[in-house]
C-alpha cells in the first residue's frame, strides 16, 4: 500500500505546484500613445481625387492613393530610459476602395508605452532588412495591403499615386512605388516640449506629413520627366532621400 | 483503512489540482457534440487565422455539421426555380468551381452578364463578384439564388421549398440546434461551406514553404521573375531584372492567398465599355469600366478569362497585357506608368511568355479539384 503512496503524494504536490501562477514580476507601469499622421501638401489638407495641388516644378497634380509605413518606433530621452515599440508595423492609408466600401483615411494607431518624459521620437518609413525578407506577413504586413512585390525584394514602403496635367495640358497619371532595402530610411523628430506618458491614460502625438515634399528637396520631380517609379532600385532611393524632411511636428 | 481513505482523499485532491490547470476548451462537456471545421491549413494559411484579412463573422463559425449544410445546398438543383440549376451548375469542382462558358446558363436558358468566378479561399477574400457588389459571403450567397437569370427564387419561395424537403430540417437542426428554416440560415450554411473550400496545394504553395530553388524548374524560376517585376529597361534601376519584367505582380501579388489583391480597376481591355462594372453601383466617372482584380490561382482550369470571357487562353492573356493594352481614362496606375520608357508595351519574346505561363501553371492545385469533402454529397 505504501508504495502507492509516495508516488501519489509527489503527484499532488506536482499537481498543486504546477497550477500557481508564474512569481509574479515588476511590471513596467505603462500609458498608452496614439499617433495621428495628418497628410498634407504644403499645408493643404489631402482630399482624393482633385487636382488642387502644386509641386515644385510646378506641375498641377491630384493623389488618388497614399500608403506608407511607419515602422520601428522608438521613444527617446527619458531617464526611464529608451521605449522599443514590440512588432512595430503600421500601415498608413489614404485611397478609396470598394473592398472597404469606400474611403479609407487609416492615420492613426494607438501602443502601450513606458510611462515617462520623452524627448524625441524615432521611426522609420518602410520595412527593415530582416522583417522585410521574413517572418509572418500579417495585418499591416499582409500582401493583401497591395505593398508586396515578391521574388527577393520585399515590400513596398511608401506608394502615392495620383494625375498631373501635362506639358500639353493631358491629364496623364504619376504613380512613386517606393521600396527595397535600399530605401528604408529612419527618421528622428525631437520635441519642443516633452512627450509624456501617463499611466493608464492616453497621450497623443501628430505628426505632419507633406506629400508635396516627396517630390521636391533633394530630389526636384517633374512629372512630365519621371512619373515615378515601380521597382527597387536608384530611382527608388533617390525618391526615399527626400523623406528627410517630409514629416513635422508642428502644424503647417 | 486509513491510508486507503488518504489515497482516495489524495486522488480527489489530484483530479481537481490537475482539472484547475486546463484550459476551458478541452473540456469534454463544453465542446458541441460535432465541433469546429477542421481546415487543417498549411502554415502560409494558417499565420492568416484570426487576423485582419480573415473575414469569418463571430455569429457565424465555421462548424463540422454548418458545413455539412452548406454543401448539400450549393449541390441541391432545387435551389432553383424549376429545380435545373444548384451552385454547383456554374461552379464546377474540376474547374477550380468555375464553368467553362463564357456567359453562364441560367435556370431558363438565359446566360448571365458575367463570366463564373472561381470559388476558393473566400475565407480572405474581401469582397464578392466582378463588381464587389457584395462585402460577405454570407450577403453573397443569396444573389444568386434570387438572380432572375440564375436560379430565379425569392428568399420566401425558397424558404418554403425547403421546408418541403424533409431532409433539410435535421441538417439545419444538426447545424444549428433548431429544425427552423430560414434564409438567414440557408446563407450561412452556405458561406460556411464555401469558406471551407480552401486551395493550398499547388506546387506554388511547396514554393513558398520549400523555397523555389527546391520545387521550381529553371523555366518557372524564369516565369515567376518576370511575373514579379515591372519592366523597366534600364537595368541599373533594377538590379538583376536585365531590364525585363511583366508587371502582374502590381495587382496579382505573390503571398497572397488567392494572388490577387483585389483592387478595383481597369486593365485596359477597350477605350469604351458596355458594362461599366463597379460604375454600375459608383457613378464616379473613375469608376468606370473598374473591376475586381480576379484571383490567379488555378488560372490553368479557370478559362476563359476576363469578366466577359473574352480571353479562350492564357497566353491571349499574357499577349492582352504585352501588347494591347488600351489607355482608357481610368487605366490602373501600375499598368498606365512608363517612367522613361515606352509606352504600355512589354514586348516580350515567345520564350519568355512560354516562362510566365510555366510559372502561372504552378498555381494549379489538383487536391482542390479531387478532394472529396468538397465533392457533391448527393453522389454518395
């Protein structure tokens, strides 16, 4: 009968043992941050469809499509120390689609952040080496999106699309497909003030993008020259040279 | 005496020590007598489960006996009016649940406006039918049904024929846990069943698990290359493109279920167009002559091609989008850029279109089209 009995008292024990929750570890206190992107064209809100814009050579131009990603997302300059958003993917979209019955204005996106004083923020426009050639491709990284190009290139990291009236005066189609690894370009914004997370509570932070500057410094477009790109490659780079100073943290 | 009471004391202690740790969903009381659908999908469908582009609603699972329904009403002819055409008329299994008609034949003889899309992998599918008029499967089912070309019911014919069939009571019972019949009910049964129907075992699918230096031929190798990159002749812009490309992956892009992104658009078939497609129900000028980018997959079984089927083969097809494309007001960007070369033209060689359609042949998935659990159960 003993015999029995041991192994049945180490069971329990195994048995009861087994079901208490994991030691508990400090969580780290957190907040939440939303960031709203506010597409613009220098200054002018982005409303599909009407030819309303300007470039700087001077072409009058529409967008019928915006999408980019924002990716990797770090908090800075905090004596809590550095926030890394976990997964930090996010796709934003400004097209019209009658999949989704319509309109699609997707700008903003919320994460759980470190609770502290930031002093700048760091992002980046596309989808780095290594996420770009692998891992699950989900959500905002789902080819669905229409970002993806296959074969050994990876994703398409900013897309705008949209008519320029021509030389002639023709209304013709400019269409910048802006990917490869080549083009993944990171972004720092500091900010005036201190960006603080509060616990349990949301803050929010915009940031201005202006389109009209993906076409200007350094790189100057014409349309009626270069209508933009599809592929990888220089003209893709050059193209992603130009973010540097595409995004703002004060209203236009 | 006592240590036989301490044993049992000690197995009761065990059981519900050991009970307390399981998960809920193991419990053999609280699992439905029949259960869920077991899609026993591959790990490139499998990552899709529950996310944003899986479109199954949360009042209508996907369940062994719902699917079971939904089969016998998509083979079931009395569907329709006079009892001629089921689903299954112009959604043929052998050809990836498409027909071979240009236009297909209705319940009276009519043929419909359309060619037959295929049927698989709705479960991530967005929208339904060349012009998107419907945003569920669910929503989907019944137009045809109610379709005066098609099967020519309305939803109260329908629900009162089947109340006729004596059978139906005890699937929907078994389905649902209620002999009622409604169309609710018929449609749901119906969008589970098709949401069942999932192609994941072409050689392109071994590809994309295996990689395709492993299951690709050189000549698909050469196909799906140019399948993936738009032409661009200057090679320096593309490294290792040689300055060739094909450009279907703007709109039928790899890794996605069916290699389509579903995008509304026109792909420059004609400068003037009878059926405006989407335009129908946008009067958007930009919306006209737009239609749903179809899925590629299976393309080898699904002839003819285009939403009026004017294509007989594939390599019409490829041909359509070398050399004749029309600039139509509403061309699709991707298909409207020349960047610095020329016009819309891809010129490609006999060889290299021999490739692309080597390559679109590995899309074709024979498990598909054999796989008895999609197979009409009234043969049984």
């Amino acid at each position: 009968m003993k015999t029995l009995l041991y192994p049945l008292v180490f069971l329990m024990a195994f048995a009861i043992s087994s079901c208490q929750p994991d030691e508990e570890k400090p969580e780290p206190i957190i907040g939440t941050l939303k960031v709203n992107f506010v597409n613009h064209s220098s200054g002018e809100p982005i409303s599909l469809d009407e030819m309303k814009y300007t470039n700087q050579a001077g072409n009058d131009y529409s967008i019928s499509k915006l999408l980019y990603y924002i990716s990797n997302i770090k908090l800075l300059g905090c004596e809590c120390g550095e926030f890394t958003e976990e997964e930090s993917y996010h796709l934003v979209k400004l097209l019209d689609d009658p999949n989704q019955g319509g309109l699609v204005d997707e700008n903003s996106f919320s994460f759980n952040a470190q609770v502290g004083n930031y002093k700048k923020i760091d992002f980046a426009v596309g989808v780095d080496e290594t996420r770009n050639h692998s891992g699950d491709k989900v959500d905002a990284l789902d080819p669905i999106n229409g970002m993806f190009w296959g074969w050994n290139t990876g994703y398409i990291f900013f897309k705008v699309e949209g008519d320029f009236t021509n030389n002639e005066s023709e209304k013709k189609k400019f269409t910048f497909h802006i990917g490869g690894d080549g083009a993944y370009r990171e972004i720092s914004l500091a900010f005036d003030e201190n960006l603080e997370i509060k616990e349990n509570q949301t803050t929010e932070l915009t940031i201005y993008t202006d389109i009209n500057e993906v076409f200007s410094s350094p790189n100057l477009y014409d349309f009626n020259s270069f209508k933009g790109t599809t592929s990888p490659g220089e003209n893709a780079n050059k193209v992603a040279d130009n973010y540097s100073d595409i995004f703002s943290l004060t209203k236009p | 005496m006592r240590s036989r009471i301490f044993i049992y004391f000690c197995a009761i202690v065990l059981m519900q020590a050991t009970s307390c740790c399981r998960p809920d969903d193991t419990c053999d009381d609280c699992v439905e007598p029949d259960g869920d659908y077991d899609f026993n999908l591959r790990p490139g469908f499998k990552q899709l489960v529950g996310r944003s582009s899986d479109n199954t609603p949360t009042d209508n699972p996907t369940t062994k006996m719902g699917v079971q329904l939904g089969r016998h009403l998509f083979y079931d002819k009395r569907l329709s009016k006079n009892n001629t055409i089921a689903c299954a008329s112009c959604h043929l299994q052998e050809y990836a649940f498409t027909d071979t008609a240009r236009f297909s034949l209705g319940f009276e003889g009519g043929r419909t406006s359309r060619n037959s899309m295929p049927i698989f992998n709705l479960r991530w599918t967005p929208s339904f039918f060349w012009d998107t008029r419907a945003a569920t499967v669910e929503e989907q089912t019944l137009m045809p049904i109610q379709d005066h070309l098609e099967m020519g019911m309305t939803l109260e014919e329908l629900v009162e024929k089947l109340k006729g069939l004596n059978e139906y009571d005890i699937r929907f019972e078994k389905a649902y846990g209620t002999p009622e019949i409604t169309s609710d009910k018929i449609s749901k049964g119906l969008a589970q069943f098709l949401r069942s129907i999932v192609s994941q075992n072409s050689r392109y699918d071994d590809a994309e698990e295996q990689g395709d230096n492993a299951v690709f031929t050189d000549q698909e190798k050469r196909g799906k290359k140019l399948f993936s990159i738009h032409v661009d002749p200057d090679p320096e812009n593309v490294p290792g493109s040689d300055g060739r490309g094909a450009n279907c992956n703007d709109c039928h892009v790899l890794s996605t279920p069916n290699l389509s992104d579903y995008r509304v658009t026109n792909n420059g078939l004609d400068m003037e167009y009878n059926d405006p497609g989407y335009g129908k129900h946008n009067s958007a000028d930009k919306w006209q002559g737009t239609f749903k980018t179809p899925p590629l997959r299976n393309i080898e079984l699904t002839a003819p091609y285009m939403h009026d089927g004017r294509f007989k083969t594939l390599r019409e097809v490829v041909d359509h989008y070398d050399l004749h494309i029309e600039e139509h007001r509403n061309l699709g960007n991707d298909l409207a850029i020349s960047g610095n070369y020329r016009y819309m033209k891809l010129d490609l060689t006999d060889d290299e279109k021999d490739d692309l359609i080597a390559f679109l042949k590995t899309l074709t998935d024979k498990e598909l089209t054999t796989n008895p659990a999609y197979s009409n159960p009234f043969d049984e």
